[in-house]
C-alpha cells in the first residue's frame, strides 16, 4: 500500500514539473472554481447566491467522498485530507477562543452575523495555505505568497495616499516592504526568516487589536487573518523547514 503511495506521488512531481503556462485545470475543478466566482460575485443582487460559492468549494469534496468523482489519485487525495485536518485545527482552536472570550465575562460580540464569516475566511486560508505548501513547499510556497501580498499591499497603498506622498512613503515602509523583504530572507536563511515572521506578525496583530477602537471585534479578526495570516502562515512553516527534506518541484 506505501509503495503505490510513493509511487503515485512520484508520478505526481512528474506531472507537476512542466512549466505553469502548461497546466490544465481539471473539469470539475474549473467548474467549481465558475461556481465559487459566480456566487461571490453575484452576492450585490442576493447574498443567497453566496450558496453558489459553497456548492463550489465543498461540492467536488462531497463526490469525491461518496465516490462519485474520481479525479484525485492517492497522493492527492492525503494531500487534501491533510488541508483539511489543518483547516480543522485552526478553525477549532479559534472557536475555543471565542467561546472563553464571550464567555469569561460580560462581553458581547457586535455584528455577530460576521462571525461565520471570519470561521469561513479562516477554514478557506488554511486550507489553500496547506495545499500551496503540500504542492510547492515551504520555501516556494512562502516566497511566491509574500511577493504577491507584498504587490497587492504596494498597489492598494499606492491608490489610498496619491494625494499624501508622505503617508504614501510610511505606509510603502512599514506595511508593504517588510514582505519583499521577508520573501528575500525566506530563500537564504528560511528558519531566521521564520521566526522573524512569526515575530513580527504577533506585534502586529497585539497592536491593531489594542488600537484602533473604532473597528469591532470581528472586523480586526478578518483583516488579521488576510493581512497577518499570510507571514504567521510563512513563518511557521518555514520554522518547520528541513534542508533535507525534497520539496516537491512544482515550478
């Protein structure tokens, strides 16, 4: 049983070494990915097509699990297993978290319908996290994730302060540059760069969540999942990163 294990995995990395320009999506892949767009962006006319986007994402999850789809061979298939225990963990601490927070004394969440949205942007991040690195590897994986937020962040950052070059100039130091400059640090000292992640992500999310008093509760925790997730995400698999391990050449 291990041996077709590996050896379908073997035959996986083969498959995953083509260039990127030549990957095809599966059919139900690209189906559900129709799905998942469709739903959210159809949500300005009713937030009941966001259901469009569930049958998306858990949909090919569902046939797989009933056996009525047959697209994964065993390699993937512990792949995405594995991304779900993961989602699972997180997921599940963050509700024990939240349970103590309402429930050690008398506070009370505002907006408390965004709730499952923040359980869903985490379970989503998770996941997707954990199949990145099963695929490219920790190194890749955090590289390639910091450069791209590291140019979503310059670009938004850009477009808020055209008419403020000096708080154009703070922002593009402090929020944008430290990823490129992490993204850097990750392909020549990974373990450093992942602790100074994991450090720097902790400072960032202790001090939003004791500033800016405005924002509730729910609203910090859903920009700290896409803001702060990304470097916690890469510092610690990073940390957890072994020279002698062969990471999967998915380039």
């Amino acid at each position: 049983m291990e041996s077709r294990i590996l050896n379908t995995g073997g035959d996986e990395t083969m498959n995953r070494t083509r260039p990127w320009y030549r990957w095809r999506p599966a059919p139900a892949g690209s189906i559900a990915g129709i799905l998942v767009i469709a739903g959210f962006a159809l949500t300005g006319v009713s937030w009941w097509f966001i259901l469009l986007a569930a049958v998306g994402t858990v949909g090919p999850g569902y046939l797989r699990e009933l056996g009525w789809l047959r697209d994964q061979d065993e390699f993937q298939r512990r792949a995405s297993h594995r991304a779900g225990y993961h989602a699972f963990l997180v997921t599940a601490f963050a509700a024990f978290l939240a349970i103590a927070y309402t429930r050690s004394g008398e506070r009370h969440l505002q907006e408390p319908e965004e709730l499952s949205t923040f359980f869903l942007a985490l379970m989503w991040f998770t996941s997707l996290w954990s199949s990145l690195v099963n695929y490219w590897g920790a190194r890749k994986t955090a590289f390639r994730i910091l450069m791209i937020f590291g140019a979503v962040v310059g670009v938004f950052n850009i477009l808020s302060n055209l008419g403020d070059p000096l708080g154009l100039l703070m922002q593009l130091l402090v929020t944008t540059l430290p990823f490129f400059l992490f993204a850097y640090l990750s392909r020549r000292w990974p373990r450093v760069a992942g602790l100074l992640m994991v450090m720097t992500a902790g400072v960032a999310v202790s001090y939003y969540f004791t500033h800016f008093e405005r924002l509730n509760l729910l609203t910090k925790a859903c920009t700290a999942v896409l803001v702060a997730g990304p470097l916690l995400a890469s510092g610690i698999a990073l940390l957890g990163w072994s020279q002698e391990g062969v990471e999967p050449p998915g380039t």
